[in-house]
C-alpha cells in the first residue's frame, strides 16, 4: 500500500520501481495500443499512396470504379479493416489509462502485476460511462490546443488529473462528477499535483523518449529508417512548403530532412505512448496518498455525492 503522507518525490520514485519491475509485462500490454495505431496510420498511407501510382491501372483494369459512386464504396471496403485495427488500437490505449490503477493496486500488494484481462474489464464493463469520461477529456485537449483557452485549460488539466483514478476506484461517480471530485481533491494541494505531473512528465515526455533517441541514433538504426522512407519523399512533394518557408525567408526543406525529421518524430511518440503506464501508476500513488489521507476526504463537497445519489440526509429526530 502506497505510503501514507510520503513526499512527492517518494512516491514518484515508488512510481518508478514499480514500472521497472514490471517493465516487460507493460511493454508487452502496450504492444497492440501503440502499434496498433501506427499500423492505422501506416496503412493508410500506404494505400493512398499506391491508389495514387496506379491509379490509371486500377481504372483500366476494373472501368466500374470509374463512376465516383463505386470508387467510393470499393474504397469504403478497403479502409474498414484499417479503421477496424486504428479504433481498435486507440479504445485499448484509452482503457489503459484506467486500467493501469488496478494494476497498480495489485502490484501494492504483491510487487507484480498479472492478469491483464481482469483489470481491463474492470474498464470495458462501463464502457458507455468510459466514453462519456474520454470524450469530455478530449474536449478539454481540444480546447487546450487553442490559444485563447490554452492556459486556463491546462491549469485545469491539473484539477482533473485524477479523473481516470476516481473512475475506476469510486464506480457510484458519473463521468462529469470524477471531474468535480477530482477538482476536490486537488483543491488546496495543487502546487503537489503540479510537481508530480512536471516529474512525471519531464520524465516520460522529455527525457526517456531523448535518451531512447539518442541510443537509436548512435546505433545508425534513425540513418537507416530515413533511408527506407527518403525515396518517398520528391522536391516536388515539398514545393508548397518550401514556397511558404521561402516567403517567409526560412531555408528550404530537402527529403534527407523531412525524412529525418518524421522518423525522429514518430519515435518519439512511440516512446511516449508505451511510457503511458509509469504516468498512471505514479499519479495513481499520488491520488492513493492524498485519498487515504482522512483530513483529505472532508473536503469532498457534499453536494457531488447527492447528484451521484450516494449521499442520504440524517432522518430528522422527531
């Protein structure tokens, strides 16, 4: 059990031996999350790139696809599996952000983590509320990429930092009662909240991802994958950009670049993703800390508990 009143920093480092000890197991969890998505991605490229080079081929071969009607629907019917595996791989990467603090639970008790498929039904068996959660969360990153809204949704990014642990661990909350919870939690300890979502992110989006880079590059693997992709990439394909870079008195790009620069971006996002379970598990610890905390709980508005009907009035002494 996560150790009651530790500091930040002792919990970020429990967060951190807890993921190491486990690291196969969640590498392993992750696999289809993360991949899954860049297979989605990859696929479609790639068809679009080949339904674009043999474009005059395809239309000779099979005249029917001429008509736009038909065109549509054969590649309505080519695009469902790619859609099936990308949404399939982007639900499983969504539930793992609830589904890690019921691991994390376990590994409290027992230092490891097993039987992944239970603590992912916890998750999908209120896969309706689960949806209402996430798409009220991607709201708020949608908001966040604005610039008018950006700073006042990223400090409130901090009061619903615990969203996805409340969903799981107090089940008699709706989607936007975890938000208000959460906010009630984080109220009056929000520089705490703060600091370990900079630890934590520092972490796994600055400098694990950099030094997995760097690695990748001194092993020549980033020169070769640039190599494989750099063909793809024409002068002529970057005409646009480099009219706009130009226009704006920037030096151009060249495929070498581009090509470098994707490679690079996509593993850092890949890093990023599969490091998605060392965040859930330390600011599980962190919401464990302060919920046990009995001084915490009296802060939790009454008011919540009746709109989730949880909470009864004491009878009235006659």
């Amino acid at each position: 059990m996560a150790k009651k009143n530790s500091t930040i920093f002792e919990i970020f480092l429990q967060g951190i031996g807890l993921y190491f000890t486990n690291i196969d197991r969640f590498l392993w969890y992750m696999l289809f999350p993360v991949f899954g998505q860049l297979a989605g991605f990859i696929m479609t490229i790639v068809i679009l790139y080949l339904f674009n080079e043999y474009n005059t081929v395809i239309l000779a071969n099979f005249p029917v696809l001429r008509t736009p009607s038909y065109m549509n629907i054969a590649l309505g019917v080519i695009f469902i599996p790619v859609i099936f595996v990308w949404v399939k791989a982007l639900w499983d990467y969504m539930v793992a952000y609830a589904a890690v603090n019921s691991m994390t639970e376990n590994m409290l008790k027992s230092e490891r983590v097993y039987d992944f498929p239970a603590h992912t039904m916890m998750v999908e068996r209120r896969w309706l509320s689960y949806i209402g959660l996430c798409i009220l969360f991607a709201g708020l990153l949608l908001l966040s990429a604005t610039v008018i809204f950006a700073g006042f949704v990223w400090v409130l990014m901090v009061y619903y930092a615990f969203i996805f642990q409340i969903f799981l661990f107090e089940p008699e909350l709706s989607p936007a009662d975890c938000f208000k919870r959460s906010s009630s939690y984080v109220r009056g300890n929000f520089k705490q909240t703060l600091t370990m979502i900079v630890l934590v992110g520092g972490l796994t989006y600055v400098i694990l991802p950099q030094i997995i880079l760097t690695f990748l590059t001194s092993v020549k693997a980033i020169s070769s994958l640039k190599d494989i992709i750099q063909p793809y990439i024409t002068e002529a394909s970057l005409d646009w950009i480099n009219m706009v870079l130009s226009a704006a008195g920037i030096p151009q790009l060249s495929p070498t670049q581009v090509a470098l620069f994707l490679i690079q971006t996509v593993i850092i996002i890949i890093v990023i993703q599969l490091l998605l379970p060392l965040r859930v598990i330390c600011m599980c610890l962190w919401y464990k800390n302060f919920h046990n905390d009995a001084g915490a709980m009296k802060k939790i508005d009454d008011r919540i508990l009746e709109r989730a009907g949880t909470h009864k009035n004491p009878k009235k002494k006659k």
